[in-house]
C-alpha cells in the first residue's frame, strides 16, 4: 500500500507543502505500526473465527456498468487499504456497546477487501461490496479467498439487499472511504437509502471524502466535488436519519487520509 501512495507524497514534495509532508509521512509511519500490532494481537488473543455466516446480496445491479470506475478502473484496481488503529479502535467503542450479539461490519467500495479481511480476522460478520468486477475477474488481493463469502460485487447507487444466513442483516459500523466522490449526486439519495437501512440503530457511518478531481485516460472518476462542509450541509438536508458524531480518532488514524481532512462521522437515530 505504501508504494500505491509513494506518487502523492512526490507531488506534495514537489509543491514544496513541508507541513503536509511531514503528516503524510508520520500517517505512513503510524499504520505500518499498526499493522505491526495487530498481527500481534491476533497472535497471542484466543482465535475468535468468524461466526458460521451465510451471506448474500440481493440486487439487480450486479455491476455498476455505467461508472467511470468500471470503465475506467483504477481504485478498484490498485487499491487494498486498511488501518489497524482504526479497526481496534473501532472494535472496543463498538464492543462497549454491543455485548450480546454478533458484531456486523460493511465497507461500501472495498476495492480489494483488505478492511474486510482484518474486521474477519477479528470475528466480525463482514461485507465488503464493491461496483466493477475488476478485482474479482482478475483474482487480486483478498477476492480469491473471500468472493461470495464477504466480498461482493455491487451497484452501491442501486437498491440493494443484504442477506446474513438468508435474513435481512444491519451493521453496527458501515464506512465508504473516497468513494462518496464517485457517485453522481443525483443518485447520492439512494446511496444513504441503502447505508440507513443497512445501519443497525445506534450504528456508524464513516466516510472519507475528496474535493480534488481523479482523471485517468482523460476520464474524472470524482463525479460530485464538495468540500466538507458542502457534505455535512447536504447530508443535514436530506438524510435526517443520521446525526453527528466524535469517535475520538485523529485525522491520521483514519484508513483515508488526504490534505482535505475530509473526515464524515455519523451515528444511525
């Protein structure tokens, strides 16, 4: 992962952004120890296997033909991001809150399912659902072990169902990370449709998002362009089922980071 970044710390060196830099660089620093951790503490904590789970997904969009990122394929196709303090931290607020039942996780655009993977390895039901095959049809990073167990392919944008052991499912923690920035704003009402219905009560939504185009064989993948505040003012306005929320995390703990900041933290009513 830190070779697919080593191009945007080139560009911040090369704007001479010394500040920006240096976060950058303790934002690297700072997950590789983490990930150090957390192989540690899957070492030596009791096996806690994933829960016997069914899962399905019910849709008919499969694939999300008409996205840029299908068409043009680049997330989906090099990225595989993950961050172990974001998942302990994550795991302990969550655990607090929820001791009697199973914990569920869903991560919308997964590209190669690594946050999966590490939510699996920790116990958790999780999902990972993401718009083009790309991965899957070239068997990259987690997709050969987990498609159609955890991993899925899926028009986020599109009515969707998921299924646990062939009932409808809800998560505690659902997270779209630079992946808000990809989907039209028209059918921006019928992504959070599915995210509320899919989030248990009390649940978290958590994106990162990005103002900045993304143009790849002259296509922008970036389809709706707002700052933070655009967000945050346009999810107040329409999606009133979600409510704001400090989960206590630095910007650089997040799996996302950007200069933007652009962090989303919400909790289900």
């Amino acid at each position: 992962m830190i070779a697919r970044e080593i191009p945007l710390l080139l560009q911040v060196i090369f704007r001479g952004e010394i500040k920006k830099i240096v976060i950058f660089i303790w934002f690297l620093l700072y997950r590789e120890f983490y990930n150090v951790v957390f192989w540690w503490i899957l070492l030596y904590r009791p096996k806690k296997l994933p829960p016997t789970a069914s899962v399905r997904v019910v849709t008919g969009y499969p694939i999300a033909y008409k996205s840029p990122d299908h068409l043009v394929p680049w997330g989906t196709k090099h990225d595989n991001n993950s961050h172990k303090k974001f998942i302990l931290h994550m795991e302990y607020l969550i655990s607090r809150q929820v001791t009697s039942k199973t914990k569920n996780y869903m991560d919308l655009g997964c590209a190669g399912g690594q946050l999966v993977k590490d939510f699996r390895d920790l116990g958790w039901v999780a999902v990972g659902l993401e718009g083009s095959d790309y991965s899957l049809k070239h068997r990259r990073a987690n997709w050969p072990l987990l498609a159609g167990k955890s991993l899925f392919t899926c028009d986020i944008a599109k009515p969707f169902t998921v299924l646990v052991n062939g009932e409808k499912n809800q998560f505690q923690l659902v997270t779209a990370w630079e992946v808000l920035e990809h989907i039209n704003i028209r059918d921006l009402p019928v992504l959070f449709g599915n995210i509320v219905k899919h989030l248990d009560k009390g649940g978290y939504f958590i994106a990162s998002t990005t103002s900045l185009p993304d143009i790849h064989d002259g296509v922008d993948l970036h389809q709706t362009k707002m700052s933070n505040a655009h967000w945050r003012g346009w999810i107040r306005e329409h999606i009133t089922d979600l409510t704001p929320v400090d989960i206590g995390l630095k910007v650089y703990q997040y799996v996302r980071f950007n200069s933007e900041r652009s962090i989303l933290t919400y909790r289900k009513k």
